[in-house]
C-alpha cells in the first residue's frame, strides 16, 4: 500500500519538509523534479502548489496532502478536513487574507468601495465576501505582486498577510478581514473509507501533531536527597505529574518532567535554591496526550 501525498510548493515547501523530519521522515527534492524521495516506503509524495492540491485531492489523484483552508474554500472541494497543523512559513500564527487600500486614500470601509476594482489570487471567496455585503465590485485575479496595484492598477486588494509587515512597507492599510486561514491536511473521500490509507493518514497526524506540540515544550531533569523531595517536586509543573525514581546512592533521588519552554528561566533557579543538583535542560521530539 502507497498513500500518494501532496507535500506544498512554494512558501510552505520548507517548512513543511523540516516538520517531516523532526517527525521521523526524512524528505529529499531535487529542484529539477515534482516527485520528492523520502525513507518512508509507504509514502509517494508529490510537490503541488498548494491552490491546486485540494481539486487534485477532490478527484482522487492524490490520496491527501497538506494545504490551506482559504485554497479548500475557494476550489469549494469536497474534500476530508483531517486537522489543522498549526505553523506556516514564518510562525505558528495564523494567516488571514485582508481586504486592503492604499495608506492615503479615501476608502474607510468596504462599502466604499462599490463599483470599484480588486485584485486578488482568492477570486471566488472575495466575489462571495462582496456578495454577502451587497456591494457590487469587479473583482480580477492577480497573477502576483498583488500588494504593489494600488491605487494606480485598482483600487483595493484581498492578500494573505501573517504579520502585516509586507503591507506596511507597501504603505497598504487594511479596511477588513475576509477569511482567517491555517494550514490543513485534506483526505479523499474514498481513500478516508480506505482502512490502510486511513490508518496511515492518522499515523502522520499523530506524528506531526506532536511535533508541533513538542516545539512549546522542554525535558528536565534533576537529582535531590529525601528530605528536598518535597520541596522540589513542589516547584516542578508537569503534563500530569513529575516521575521520581530511587538512584543509587542511599537517599537520593532522580526527579524528570516535561514542562513549558517559557517557564524554564524560572524554574532551575528555584530547583537550585531548593538543594537540587544536577540539573538538565533537554529537547523533546514528540508529545503525543
């Protein structure tokens, strides 16, 4: 059994090949081919733009891949929403595609916009974002640079944006949010009633999910005699609760847990003023709850 999987091309082609390896599953392109190698016998993957990967998806030609939701909701493919994978080419933040005018103009609001031009690569979902609020505008695809048009090609644009730093060095000020989006994988229909592909498809989730999970995260470990065990397994946050086991030297003990990475500058300065020693700060690959 082979799952034919969409990898993205373009911005999230980089990311999403290094999410793979800290999962376990090392990805090889070679810039003159669309077929990715990797050390996965039961992976054949593809390079796709990720505008394109949920028709393909749809049709069945892919088994499942990695996309955006805004890219399933403009190709309004029926497709399997398996889960969202919450990084993009920059942060783990989500993007949103904005409606934007340029800093000096006079648009405040959408409805000023009426009878006015908007590029965008996301026609079909700006067309209905202007529907829904009764204002008619002739909405045209850009083929790129979008944020360089206006005002002198036309009057406003919808772009992804997941800082607003572009925008802001274009001298762009957004007026509305048209469609929050994150990055997504998408399963076939048919292939989701498939229990091998299924199953597969879950394996990876599971595996991706928790790395992500685990980027927040960070191992420690320490040792301290019994009578600090109280004090120290005190100051420790845990998932669930810190593992103590006996060393051996009479009285001691090794205390290990997993906490969050942003509480660690707090907590190893405690750990020492409550008589722990050999403290260990250590990564962690996977959290899979």
């Amino acid at each position: 059994m082979k799952l034919t999987f969409g990898i993205p091309k373009g911005s999230l082609q980089d990311a999403t090949i290094e999410l793979f390896r800290k999962a376990g599953t090392h990805i090889e392109v070679d810039s003159r081919s669309y077929f990715p190698q990797s050390d996965d016998p039961e992976l054949e993957l593809i390079l796709m733009r990720p505008q394109e990967m949920p028709r393909y998806v749809e049709q069945g030609i892919l088994d499942a891949g990695i996309t955006g939701y805004d890219w399933t909701v403009e190709n309004r493919a029926k497709v399997v929403q398996v889960c969202e994978l919450e990084y993009s080419k920059v942060s783990r933040n989500r993007c949103k595609w904005v409606l934007a005018v340029s800093e000096d103009s006079k648009f405040k609001k959408p409805s000023d916009l009426k009878n006015r031009r908007i590029a965008t690569e996301l026609v079909q979902t700006t067309k209905n974002y202007f529907k829904k609020k009764n204002i008619p505008v002739d909405v045209e695809f850009s083929w790129g640079a979008t944020e360089v048009k206006p005002p002198r090609l036309v009057d406003a644009i919808v772009d992804i944006t997941e800082t607003g730093s572009s925008l802001t060095r274009n001298r762009l000020r957004i007026i509305d949010e048209v469609l929050e989006t994150c990055t997504l994988i998408i399963a076939n229909k048919n292939t989701w009633k498939n229990k091998a592909k299924r199953h597969k498809i879950e394996n990876l989730e599971m595996l991706l999910q928790g790395t992500l999970n685990a980027e927040n995260y960070v191992g420690l470990k320490c040792n301290c005699e019994e009578k600090d065990l109280d004090k120290v397994t005190k100051i420790l946050p845990a998932l669930h609760n810190p593992t103590i086991s006996t060393l051996s030297d009479e009285g001691w003990y090794a205390v290990e847990t997993i906490l969050d990475i942003a509480q660690v500058k707090h907590i190893i300065p405690k750990l020492k003023r409550a008589s722990a020693s050999g403290i260990v700060e250590y990564p962690v690959n996977k959290i899979i709850q």
